[in-house]
C-alpha cells in the first residue's frame, strides 16, 4: 500500500513536490495552504483530493508530510509534524537561522522519525558525476573551487514575485533561495566549511531588505580555496561557471555534462547507470515553471529516498541523502556568512 503525504505549500509544493511524490509511489492525499479559495484551486489542479488551510486537520490521515512554504515558518510547521509521529521532508533554507535548525534535528531525533532536507540538486546528474569523480581521486587533491552564476530572475522590478522572498525578517534572500543549494553541494563535493569571507548585496533596482546577489570566499576544512558568486538579478543571458581544480586534475560541467581534464588531455564523463534520472519534462515559458523540468527528476530521487526511510527498509542511494543534520551544517554556513557580510566581509569560522 502506497504511503500517504500531505503536502503544505501550494507554490513550490504543488508544482514540484505533488509530481515527484507521485513518481516515488506515494498517496498524495491533501495539499494545504493558506488561502481557501486558492488552495482549493491548486488542489483541483493537481488533482489532489483533500484542501486544507490547517496543516492539523490532515496530520491523521497521512505518514508523512513535505513543506515547501516560506523559510519562517518552517520551524512550527516541522514540530506539527514531528510531535503528530510524521515524516518530513523541509525545504531549503532549512530554518531562520543555526538554532532553530538544532531544535529540529532534536526534535526529529527524539521522535525517530525520517527527516530530509530539499536539497535534490545532490542527484542532478552533472552535479553528481562531477562529485564522483572528486572523491574517485580523478583530481587529486582538491584545491581551488569556483561557482559563479548570474540570471535574470529578479532582474526587471516590475516582475512579480513573492513578498518573503525580498524580507530578510522572513529568511528571504539569494543567498537562502539558491546559495543553500551551492554551500550544501560543496559540502558534498569537498566536505565541511572552515571559514568564510562575504558580502551580500541587491543587484537589481529594487528597496528591499534582502539580497539577490552574494559573492563568498571560502576556505574548506581540507585546504581548498572557494569562491562563490551569484546573482539573480543580471539582466542578459544566464551564464555561469563550476569548476574544480586539483593536484592532478580539472573537473567541470558545461552545457549540463561534466568534463575532466588531466596530463591525458580532456573527456566528457560519462553518466553512471545509478546517477541517471527520469527523462525530464519540456522546458517551459509559463510564469513559475522556469526550473520545473530540471527539478522534478532530481526531487523524484529525494522522494524515493524519503519513502523508503517512511517505509523503514534499507535505502540506497547513488548520493548522500540529505538530512536534517546536513540542513544545520548548511546553516552554520549560512549564518556564518551573514556575519562576515555584516562585518563588511570579516573573516568568519564556521
């Protein structure tokens, strides 16, 4: 019998997480918001049963539940969860900050429960090949890391988006919405952070209180250097870089394969049989969808990872799942690169 989820958050959570779910063989069975009238809409359009304003009313009715609502509320709607003896998967940023992230890796210890984070860029495939291949030794000994990014995605002012994602008090901000994915990624490729050098920044022509642009230098704990820089509000064509040099190599992905060069010269790497994903859907124009086709293959695998845990059997996976111990590892990070910012890019250990 297939296990039963409520999904809160109508955005993101209806868009991703009710497709993905289904594709891990999950029961999706109520989808909860905060506006009826919407709610019930979206609910209708997913075609999921149950419309709810009240995350309490459905906890009885399923195994488990997924949030993908605005970072500050992620601390009691988690605890909602964990106390009814649910599930969780939480999106990213995990919580306002350090330790409302320990209070919940508490909380889901105490209650022994499954408890993911929404990091599915772990099994992008160029993302994980490319890790692979760190830690197969293709590179040696790993030692300068650059990620660089700029889009278009807040770019124009006139374009709608969500309040929260513009208020710092609501853990809106780049760094949180997309930086999140990045500082969990290197943790993955290359392990722990030791400290960080930082500035955020808006970019775009807008008066808010929270950056769509951050530029990060770090240090790891095995000696690499890294550099970090995003923006979210560049105006032209997206552009960007991820590449990882060692002692014995280079590894990269462009155009959404990853490379390798070394003394032999350079290769595509080819796609392990296990990192391979679902073939992912058409790339779409309608407002909202700009990323769906690339997140719903790598959220398909997470999910499969969360229903195996909620089904208590053995799981296997091609990358480290990501759990709420990898959320507050992300936000130590997080936090600590909002002090060296504020500290106008003092460094700070993490």
């Amino acid at each position: 019998m297939a296990p039963t989820v409520a999904v809160v958050g109508t955005a993101f959570g209806a868009r991703v997480h009710v497709p993905a779910l289904r594709a891990a063989g999950f029961d999706v069975v109520a989808l909860v918001g905060t506006d009826p009238d919407r709610t019930a809409r979206r609910a209708a359009r997913v075609d999921v049963p149950v419309a709810s304003t009240t995350l309490g009313d459905v906890l009885g009715a399923v195994d488990a539940v997924t949030i993908a609502t605005p970072p500050a509320t992620h601390k009691l709607l988690v605890l909602a969860a964990i106390r009814a003896g649910k599930h969780v998967v939480c999106e990213k940023p995990f919580t306002l900050g350090t330790t409302e992230a320990r209070d919940l890796v508490a909380a889901a210890e105490r209650a022994q429960v499954t408890a993911l984070i929404g990091h599915e860029f772990r099994w992008a495939t160029d993302r994980a090949i490319l890790g692979r291949a760190i830690r197969d030794g293709m590179i040696g000994e790993p030692r300068l890391a650059t990620l660089v990014q700029y889009v278009d995605l807040v770019a124009d002012p006139t374009a709608r988006m969500p309040g929260w994602w513009f208020d710092r008090r609501l853990g809106g901000g780049w760094l949180g919405a997309s930086g999140s994915h990045l500082v969990d990624q290197l943790r993955v490729w290359l392990g722990e952070f030791a400290s960080v050098s930082a500035a955020l920044r808006v970019v775009s022509d807008r008066a808010v209180t929270a950056e769509d642009s951050f530029t990060v230098r770090a240090r790891m704990r095995n000696g690499c250097d890294v550099v970090l820089q995003q923006t979210a509000g560049a105006f032209g064509p997206a552009a960007g870089i991820s590449r990882v040099t060692g002692s014995d190599g280079t590894v990269w992905i462009e155009g959404g394969r990853a490379w390798v060069a070394d003394a032999a010269g350079a290769r595509e790497l080819e796609v392990p049989v296990d990192l391979r994903l679902p073939t992912p859907l058409p790339a779409s124009d309608a407002p909202g969808h700009a990323y769906t086709h690339l997140e719903i293959g790598p959220y398909t695998r997470l999910c499969e990872a969360f229903r195996a845990g909620v089904e208590d059997r053995p799981t296997e996976s091609a990358v480290p799942i990501p759990t709420f111990a990898d959320g507050l590892a992300d936000m130590q990070v997080l936090d600590a690169i909002r002090a060296s910012a504020a500290a106008d890019g003092a460094r700070v250990s993490v």
